[in-house]
C-alpha cells in the first residue's frame, strides 16, 4: 500500500506487554529512559555477533549520556523512539532501521501529513515522485530544497542520525519515512514549501497536508501508473534484449519464480536474445534460495554467495524462535535451543556450488544492475555474481556491505515500550574476507543522470558493442 504506516508491531515481540491506562498521555522520565537504553544495550550486545565493528562500547555509552543530557526531566513519546533510533544508527547497520512505539505510530496514523512521496534524496533536495492532493502544485521531479523554512539539506543531516548503513541507504530510508521522520520532529502542517519546478521555475506554495480519510480515498489514484507492484516482470527490449526487472525475492504461489523464469528465459531463446539485463536495482532481498534458483537459467560456473555465517547464542533470540514456531522446522528450532547462550556458532562454506543449469538456460551476454536500494539477499546475490565473475554488474553501489548483520527480531524496551530490532547472524561475503565492509562495486560504475536511466542504457550500449 502506497500510503500505509510501517509497523514492526505486526511481527511477533519478544518482551512485549499492554500499556497501562494512561501511558499514551505521560511523558517519559530521563531515569525510565536511561534504564531502557541500559535494556536495549544489554539485548543488543547480547544477541549480537559483533555489536562494536562500528563505534566503541565507550563511545556508544557517551553518545547515549550526551543525548539525555538534553534532557532536563523527561521526553515525550517521539523523542524517545528518536533517541533510540540515534543509538540504533551509531552501530551502522541498515537492518536496523528505525524504532517504533505503538504510541507514537497511533498518533502518526491519526496526524495530517506531508503530502509528498519521493522518488530520490539528495544532499540538498527532495526530488518528487508524487503530491497527494486532489490538485497536485508541484510537477513530478520537482525539487523541494526547504520546508517551513527549514532548508532539505539541514533536515537531511538531521534525518541520516536515525539510520545505519551505507549513505546511500540512509538516502533512501529518507525517502522512505520523510512523512513519519516530518511527524517525529514535530514539524507541522501548514507546510510552507520552496522548491523548484521541472521546468526550473521557483516556486513557493503552503500546503494542508492529508490526513487518513484523504489517503485511503487518494490509494486508487495513486495506485494508477505507479510503479509496478509485481515481484517480478519481463520484456523484449526494442534492441532485441531480454530485461527482467527483479524487484522482490519471493516466490509466490499465484506466479512462482521458477514458473517465470522457465517463460522468460525460453522466449529469450526464441527471440534469439542478444543478451538479458537482469535489474536488482529496487530489490531490497527476501529468500536468498531465489537468487540461487536464478543463477540455473545463466550460469554454468562453480560459486557461492556466502563463504558462510556466524549465529549468536542468546536467550532473546531463543524466546523469538519460541513466538516464532512456524517459521522454524523442528530441527533448527531444537538445533539452537539446545546451544549455550553466549555462544557463536559459525559455519562455513568452503567448497563452492557446482552449477545445475537448467533447461532453458541462457548462454548470451548477462548484466546485472545494482543500486543503494539492492539490500539483503539482493546484495548477496550481486556479491556471489561479482565474486565469481558470473556476470558483468553495471550501475551504483549496493546499499549494504557484502559482510551483512542479519537474522532479525523485534523486542521491546518495557518503560517506554519501544519496539527496537536486534540481529544474530553474521553472514559473510562471497570472498571470505571479514574484514572488508565495503558494498558490492559494479565492475563498470554509472551514476544517476536526472531525466534518464544513465544504468540502463549502459547495459544496453555494453551488450550491442559486444
């Protein structure tokens, strides 16, 4: 849904408890506060396979003293979940991502909003994809460069200390949450906007915002042509390349990825396919079995796309597998249960995978093309693809290191009930190298061009001179 709130509340909570009457309308004590991040700190390194790769335990504890000391006696709601987000982010992980408080998110839902969806963060701008209005002001690809006189730059630097990772991912988590990141630091409607028409007119407009009865009546406008909401898509291209457009790593039961690509790849055979772009650029992960399963339709070379992964012990992961007992076949469950807490289990993948190609397989020039919006399984695709040569990769940076914290749980912190996420796995690019965080860097570098697809037609020139 284009205009629906994120709420990590929806999966299961490890510590989780209903609110007293009344919590909604206390403020938080500094003391409360102060225990909650003692709390959240303690899960943290806990459940954690290397908290302090970042920031030092010394200079985490600082920076929590020096935010309460903000301070004098309590915080509301926002400013705590904001808090903890700062805290979040110093450890630099995009997994991470933003706290919630079912508190904080009731108020969001029933608040007048930022009427813009973005379609890039730059360091000075706000590029627009959409204006929910009935009577939009603002052309897409609009900038907007300052809001209630604040300008974007400034809000920006503020916005990028509640998200960890890699700067173009905490670009793109603004974008993603700059109607709730608006609400959190209590700018409010009526939104005063300078910004700068596509046609480079400067403009200065106040906008109403909208509230919930305006968004769930706007879904189906802006439903039409927005961006495909199919996990994955193919085409011929005019020039006679196949492009699959590879947006989610999931395998659903009414179109199953491997149902898909036997299609898609068998019509590149037919069309004689001078080669096929495949896109991981809005791909932000999912089950990595389907990158696996992808790999079968182009490659016939040995790989891996993890040299393995390191599993923290803790108590709060295994109170998560217990709320979790249907994600979990008995024998993992059990397999982890029975570990000792405060151990790391690692296992490695030393022998590589012989390939198992398929019957459709491709045997044509291959690109693939990555962005800071290629996360997770995504990333460990392209990182596997760049390891071991199975493809030329074309585009930006991918929006994580190849060395990624992951296996994700939600707990909450029981003074302010705030909703943090934790990680227990380390997995560990395709190379083996553990010490390098760098992202996985495309072997021919292309940056984003305003008004076109500079990547895309990369590949294309890249496949027709060969």
């Amino acid at each position: 849904m284009l205009l629906s709130t994120l709420v990590t509340a929806q999966a299961p909570v490890v510590y989780a408890r209903e609110p007293i009457p009344g919590f909604a309308y206390q403020r938080i004590s500094v003391k409360d506060m102060r225990l909650d991040i003692l709390f959240w700190q303690q899960i943290m390194e806990e459940s954690h396979v290397n908290l302090y790769h970042s920031i030092s335990k010394d200079s985490l504890e600082l920076l929590g003293a020096s935010l309460l000391a903000n301070y004098q006696d309590s915080l509301t709601h926002s400013e705590a979940v904001l808090l903890i987000g700062m805290l979040a982010a110093a450890l630099n992980e995009g997994h991470i991502g933003l706290p919630a408080s079912g508190i904080s998110d009731s108020s969001y839902n029933n608040a007048i909003r930022f009427p813009y969806l973005l379609k890039q963060v730059s360091d000075s701008a706000w590029i627009v994809d959409r204006e929910i209005s009935y009577h939009p002001q603002l052309q897409p690809d609009s900038r907007i460069i300052e809001v209630n006189g604040i300008p974007v730059g400034q809000l920006n630097k503020r916005f990028r200390n509640y998200f960890g990772g890699m700067e173009s991912w905490r670009n793109q988590q603004i974008g993603s949450y700059v109607r709730k990141l608006i609400f959190l630091e209590g700018i409010q409607a009526p939104y005063g906007i300078k910004a700068i028409q596509a046609n480079n007119e400067e403009v200065r407009l106040q906008v109403e915002g909208f509230n919930k009865q305006v968004a769930d009546s706007m879904n189906k406008i802006l439903a039409t042509g927005s961006r495909s909401t199919e996990p994955y898509t193919y085409r011929l291209l005019p020039e006679g390349i196949a492009y699959i457009n590879y947006r989610q790593m999931v395998n659903p039961a009414s179109n199953p990825f491997d149902s898909f690509l036997n299609r898609s790849f068998r019509d590149m055979q037919l069309h004689q396919a001078r080669g096929v772009i495949i896109d991981l650029r809005e791909n932000s992960g999912g089950n990595s079995q389907m990158g696996e399963l992808l790999l079968r339709y182009f490659n016939t070379r040995p790989y891996r796309l993890s040299s393995g992964m390191k599993w923290k012990v803790s108590i709060h992961y295994k109170k998560y597998i217990e709320l979790m007992k249907e994600k979990y076949d008995g024998g993992t469950a059990a397999f982890y249960l029975a570990l000792k807490n405060g151990d790391i289990k690692s296992f490695d993948q030393i022998q590589l995978k012989k390939s198992n190609p398929a019957p459709a397989l491709f045997k044509g020039l291959v690109v693939v093309l990555t962005g800071p919006n290629t996360f997770s399984s995504a990333n460990m695709l392209a990182d596997g693809i760049k390891a071991f040569q199975l493809a030329t990769i074309i585009g930006e940076p991918t929006g994580e290191p190849g060395n990624d914290f992951g296996e994700m749980f939600h707990f909450m912190l029981p003074r302010t009930q705030i909703i943090a996420r934790a990680s227990s796995k380390m997995f560990k690019r395709a190379d083996g190298d553990e010490t390098n965080f760098q992202p996985i860097l495309p072997d021919i570098l292309v940056h984003p061009v305003a008004g076109k697809d500079a990547a895309m037609e990369a590949a294309i020139r890249f496949i027709q001179e060969r």
